[in-house]
C-alpha cells in the first residue's frame, strides 16, 4: 500500500489495506474490465474484489465503496447510505435512469430481475398488468427468458440494454421496446453509514474526469456522479409501495411462483417479499 492511498484517513479510522470495494450493478462480463479500469481511476484505498452476493458485501465492516438499487436502501436492512448517483448517457435527468419495457405489453406472464429492483420490478408493474411474475435472477436471464418464450414482457434496466446490445446485438435482436418507465434515481454508489463521504466522492469524480479511463467510461455507459442522499430516494420507495400489493399477489399466484435470486441473501429475500405486502418508512 503505497503513501497515497494511506494519507486517506479521512475515509475511515480502519486500516485501508483491509478496506473493499466493488462496483457489481452494471458488472456484465463485457464490461468487467471496463469496471476495473473506472476502479483504479478512483486511486482509492483497499482492494477491488467481483462479488455476485452484494447483500453480503454490503453487511461487511471492511466496506468502502459499493453500489445498489436504490430500493435495497429501504428494504435490504443493510448499514449502508447512499454517496452518489451516477450520471448516464441516457436522455433523462442527471443522476436519473430508466427502464425499457420488451416483449408484450400485455403479456400475462413477465420475468423481473429481483424484488428489490426498481428498473426490473416497479417499473414494470407500473407500466404492465401481468397476471403472474417469474423472478430471474438477473436482467440478462430476464432476455434469455423472453427469447426463448418463457415469459411474455419484462423491464430491463436501459444501461444493462445499451452494455448487452453493444457487447452482442444477438442478445437483444427481435425483442421489441414497446415502452419505457418513468425516470427514477440511478442505482446509487453506496458506503457503510460510519463512512465520511466525501474522500469517496473524489475518488470517483477523478474516474470521471480521468482520460485515461474514456474508454471505460463509454462501454459502462457513466459520463459522471453527483452527490445524493437517502431522501432523494424517496420516490423510488413511495413507487414500489404504490404496486407492491399488486407485487405480492402475483407471486402468490399458482401460476407464477418466483424462483430463489442468487443475488440475494435470505435475510434481504425475507425482506422484500415481506414488504411487498407491507408498507416501508423512509427515514
């Protein structure tokens, strides 16, 4: 651990060299080392490590920078606060992002990508009337269900179909965009709430103003960051709590059962489907 990255104290009292990060929301195998690229541009303290249980990394004490669905900030019950929104390529507001709605627009059976997810489950049934929802695991098994006409509608989060569809257009061809959601707050970077924000803020505006990291900034679809905060994320709780009745019968509907996401813990898992039919407060 060279002298730059220990005079960082003010990130944490923690020796840095123990610290984490990982940035896996948007870390599609196409744009693994686009990630690592953005991560080294940070020049922050501690280690980079590829998870697929971000609950798990979000409970870890040695966390230093992650990122989640601004609906975990509520729901997860992890000790995590959200430091800044990403700034994506997408013809929305600042700090915002949106869902693409493929397949039927009326279809009765749809595939979301997890119950915490605001750009694959409350966009969805804010936009559709399915009759019954299948939980995938992941946007890109959201698709592959779609092609192989297992569900008939999903909303996929437009960055993940920007990465896939320039990674490989076979992913997406013949899928129809029928709509798109509502702008809502971008999945924020996130930090463990005994954290001082403002060192990891730097370091991830210094990726963005980075040239040397242009290239990766491109392929991941991010031209910036802005600070935020949990109230901003309000919104996207007061959305979810707008169809989580109608999220929580239809997966108690026979017909469409959901299926463990890897991606979450049992507790998280717990959770969400607990709050699908019960109110959540924003703090």
């Amino acid at each position: 651990m060279n002298q730059m990255h220990t005079r960082q104290t003010a990130i944490s009292d923690r020796a840095v060299s123990t610290q984490v990060s990982a940035f896996p929301w948007y870390d599609l195998p196409p744009v693994q080392r686009a990630n690592d690229a953005l991560w080294r541009a940070c020049v922050l303290p501690g280690s980079y490590l590829r998870t697929d249980d971000a609950s798990a990394l979000w409970r870890r004490r040695d966390l230093l920078v992650s990122q989640a669905c601004g609906l975990d900030l509520f729901l997860a019950d992890a000790p995590i606060e959200p430091v800044a929104a990403p700034v994506f390529r997408l013809d929305c507001a600042a700090g915002h992002y949106y869902s693409y709605i493929v397949g039927e627009r009326n279809g009765r059976r749809a595939a979301v990508n997890a119950l915490s997810s605001h750009s694959g489950l409350t966009a969805l049934l804010t936009c559709c009337q399915p009759m019954s929802l299948v939980v995938s695991g992941s946007h890109s098994k959201s698709l592959a269900m779609l092609r192989a006409g297992l569900v008939d509608v999903a909303a996929i989060d437009a960055v993940t179909w920007h990465i896939l569809q320039a990674a490989d257009p076979d992913v997406v061809a013949g899928l129809p965009v029928v709509d798109r959601s509502v702008a809502a707050m971008a999945p924020p970077f996130v930090a463990r709430r005994d954290m001082q924000p403002q060192a990891i803020i730097a370091g991830l505006r210094r990726a963005m103003e980075s040239d040397a990291v242009a290239a990766a900034r491109e392929a991941l679809w991010i031209d910036d960051v802005q600070p935020v905060s949990r109230a901003q994320y309000a919104e996207v709780l007061a959305a979810f709590d707008a169809v989580r009745h109608r999220g929580g019968a239809l997966l108690e509907n026979g017909s469409g059962a959901a299926v463990a996401d890897p991606s979450m813990g049992a507790r998280a898992a717990g959770a969400v489907s607990k709050h699908l039919k019960s109110p959540v407060q924003a703090e």
